[in-house]
C-alpha cells in the first residue's frame, strides 16, 4: 500500500540526520536562462525516494539532505525540463548542474491509460494523452537475485491489469512525469519507489522483494 499526500515535501519516511545532513541547491530555467518560478522540484535519491520542493521567484531551489548521488528533474505545465544528477557531500551547500525548462505548449499530466496488451507485453495506450510517452523497465527481484513473478504492478495509486513476466521483468509505457511503481506480490514486501519519465526515452526501475511471514497461520 501507498499513501500519498498532495502537498508534503517528501515520500520518504525520515528526515536526515543531523550529524550527517548536508545541502544542496539549484535553480530551474528557460532556454534563455531565465529563472522559472513555481516549478515542481522532484529530487530523487539512489533508492528510488523523492523529495519535492518547489523553486521560487527567481527559479532557485534548495533542501536539506543526506550525502549521496541524487537525480534532479522539474515539472510543470507547458514545459519539458532536462534532468541532472548530482553528488551530494557532507558540510558543505552543493551546487546542482541547471535544469533547463523548453515550453512545449500546454502539458497534459502525468496518468496512466488503460491496459493494452498481455504478460511480457505490457503498456499503456498513447492515444489517451496525445502521443507523449516514455518508457520505464526493471525487473522484481527477491534477494537471492531470482525474478519475482506475476507481481502486480500498481502505478500511481491505481490498480493496473498487468504484473512481471515470468523472470520478473516489467516494460511500462507511460505519460511523461513522474511515477510512483508499487508492486505486489503474496508473500513479499516490496517497498514503493519513484521514477521520472521522459517522453520518448527509457528510464529503468528495479525492486528488491523481501520475503514476509503472515502471521496467525498457524505455523511455528
């Protein structure tokens, strides 16, 4: 299960740790390299967590976080934005390479469309939003390294008809944006994790299952 929450700054569960946090900051602009203002910051750590934030009057952003390396990207309506990463260190204000906003027209939200397709063929119509679309693949594995199979891929909070293939492999069509992926499977804890998709490329998302007792089975 998911719970998001419009609004809150972070899908992770944990503030950094103080002893350890560190800063970072960026500024999202036009092709003319003017600052866009009101952009949706999407930062996304090695583990799939996104924090968002937004960036201000002069495009600039900033956030506290934990050292590591972080994908950045933006959104907002009219524009496709480039993305970058960047490496976060201790006690010092990170500097992240410009993300860069190309107005592209009024932009439809990120949605998923109904199910096209069969196991090992799995996407989601393009006509329902005017042909704009990415792809995000990876595979469901537990953690001896064996795919996880038939796990039902649930994206964006909604239900979806399709699951793994057989080892474990997923291949997803989707609207530009971002994305929560939650699979599931009986018997397995498979923890959510975020991914931006960028129209006409390929991102790659990956989980690791851990296996779950149920309790109350009457086994010892």
């Amino acid at each position: 299960m998911i719970l998001l929450i419009m609004g809150a700054p972070f899908l992770g569960c944990c503030q950094p740790d103080s002893n350890t946090a560190a800063g970072l900051s960026g500024q999202v602009v036009d092709s003319y390299g003017q600052g866009i203002s009101g952009a949706r910051i999407w930062i996304i750590d090695g583990n799939g967590q996104a924090k968002e934030t937004a960036s201000n009057a002069t495009g600039g952003y900033s956030m506290i976080l934990a050292p590591g390396s972080y994908t950045i990207t933006s959104e907002l309506s009219g524009y496709s934005f480039t993305s970058a990463t960047v490496q976060v260190q201790t006690n010092v204000v990170s500097t992240a390479p410009r993300i860069v906003g190309y107005w592209a027209g009024a932009a439809p939200q990120a949605t998923v469309s109904p199910a096209i397709g069969q196991y090992g063929q799995q996407y989601y119509g393009p006509q329902y939003y005017g042909g704009a679309t990415g792809w995000l693949q990876g595979r469901v594995a537990d953690q001896t390294g064996a795919g996880v199979p038939f796990a039902a891929l649930n994206v964006d909070g909604w239900r979806t008809a399709y699951a793994t293939d057989e080892q474990g492999n997923y291949r997803l069509e989707l609207s530009p944006g971002m994305h929560i992926i939650d699979p599931f499977k009986s018997g397995y804890g498979i923890p959510p994790r975020a991914a931006f998709v960028a129209s006409e490329q390929t991102a790659n998302l990956d989980f690791i299952a851990k296996g779950v007792i149920a309790l109350g089975s009457g086994r010892m």
